[in-house]
C-alpha cells in the first residue's frame, strides 16, 4: 500500500513516527541539565571543610601569642571543639549527600546507597545535636536520604525529595551557615588582638632596628593571614546563602522544574556559586 502513497505522505509519516519514538523515550524524563549543574557544583562547595579544621585547630595555634597562664583555658577550648569536629562535619556531609543525591535524580539515575548514609542515619538517632530543631531537621533530610537510595527512586520522585526535604534542609544550611558567620568569624576578632598586642610587647622591648623591622614584618604577615581566613569565612557564608536560596527556589518551581525562567534563575544561581567557589579556593 505504501508503494501507491505519495511520496511527500510517506515523508511526512516516517517523520511523524520518529518524532513519536522520542516522544515516547523521552516522556517522563525532563531535561533538568540546569538544576543538575547547580546540585553538582552544590555538591563540590559542601565538600569543603578546610574552615572546621581551622576552627578546631585555632585554640592550640594561639598558644603561640599567649603567656602560660592561658594555656589551660585553650587546651579546655581544644578539647570543647575536638567534640564539637564530628557534628560539623556532618553538616557538610549531609548538604553533600543531598545536593549529590539531587543531581542525580535530575540526571534520571538512582540515588547511591553508601557507607556515609548509614553514618548520616546513625547520628541522626544518636542525637548527637545539641539543638532539638537542628536536630529533627538532620533527621528528616536523612530519613529521606535512606528511603530514596533503598526505593532506588528516579527523576519522578524528584519532586517529592525537594517538596518533602525543602524545610528542614533549610535549618541545616543557615544553621551551619549561622556557625561559620557567628562561630568562625569570633575567633578572628580576638586572634588580631592576640598578635597585635603579642607584636607590640616584643618590638617596644627591642633595641635592634633590624629585629624590629622583622618583627613588623611577621606582625604584618600574620594579620593578612587573618584578613584571607576573614574572606573565606565570608566567601563560604555566602555559598552557603545562595545554597539555601537555590533549592527555595526549585522548591517554589516544584511542578514544572523546566520551566524557562527557573531555568535562568538556577544557571545564574549556578554561575555565582562557581565564582564565589573558585575564589575560595584560591585563598
């Protein structure tokens, strides 16, 4: 029968079957390439843990501008900060986990069930959180962690993970978010007191011209350290920021994720974090 069609019918039916094809394998499977960039590079900012360590190892650093009668108090400070090192970072690995697992459903795979969903799970039930609120919210993020790598869920289920982990994923951002602004950024302010008054002390006592200007030399030295670790804090602050603004905003766009103008805002979103990450990185 077709041999009698006209030729310009054939034509058309042939492209009318092709389009159908990809209709069919694509339906239910959303080009989301713009909410994947923006877990992914998510996903690498979490990964980021250089400032807990700093934060943990600060107390015994400063030993250096102290006298000996300080000492106690900043082992004591040490020892409070060594406990607290854990809870950290699994601020971190959880916002990792999640933006990872995010990604991957934008991207149409399973969500990997590993070893830190177990620890994630585990320190949710141990209550390792000082805060109740903080606490239920690590709790729920995880809960919906586990349930989505045991259901081995796909981009259809990617709706449901922004919908029902929107709000308590928001306390654990701006909660560690609160920590790096508040916690971090405290000890920089008594650490330049500690080396200006450490400095002045040494270079008032001196009588050699040359000792002095070394001295000037390693004060100053040491205060721009101050002033790239002060940048990191407010860099890494403000990924974290733009983390919690991101998913508000997948979160507010949840029924059509490729939507073009939620497209614009999570590839600009994208491009900030790219930049504020990339200048982190090069402190």
């Amino acid at each position: 029968m077709m041999d009698h069609l006209p030729q310009r019918v054939v034509r058309w039916r042939t492209a009318a079957g092709a389009l159908l094809i990809v209709l069919v394998l694509t339906q239910g499977c959303a080009n989301l390439s713009a909410v994947r960039e923006f877990a992914n590079i998510s996903t690498e900012s979490a990964q980021y843990t250089r400032l807990v360590d700093d934060y943990v190892e600060w107390p015994t650093s400063q030993k250096r501008y102290q006298p000996p009668d300080q000492y106690a108090l900043l082992d004591h400070i040490a020892r409070d900060r060594a406990a607290q090192r854990e809870r950290l970072l699994l601020y971190h690995a959880l916002i990792e986990e999640y933006m990872d697992a995010l990604g991957r459903l934008a991207a149409d795979e399973v969500v990997v069930y590993d070893k830190e969903l177990d620890a994630l799970g585990n320190a949710a039930k141990e209550k390792k959180f000082a805060d109740a609120k903080e606490a239920g919210a690590f709790r729920a993020v995880a809960k919906v962690l586990v349930k989505g790598a045991t259901d081995r869920w796909r981009q259809k289920q990617l709706k449901e993970l922004i919908a029902t982990s929107n709000e308590p994923f928001q306390v654990v951002v701006n909660s560690l978010r609160v920590i790096v602004e508040k916690g971090f950024a405290g000890d920089l302010l008594d650490e330049t007191a500690a080396i200006q008054s450490y400095y002045r002390t040494l270079i008032r006592d001196s009588r050699d011209k040359a000792g002095i200007a070394a001295l000037e030399e390693w004060r100053d030295l040491h205060l721009a350290g101050v002033d790239t670790q002060a940048k990191a804090i407010e860099l890494y602050a403000r990924i974290l920021k733009k983390i919690g603004e991101g998913h508000q905003k997948l979160y507010d766009g949840r029924n059509d994720l490729s939507k073009e103008l939620l497209v614009r805002d999570m590839n600009r979103y994208s491009r900030d974090l790219k930049l504020l990450f990339n200048t982190i990185r090069t402190l």
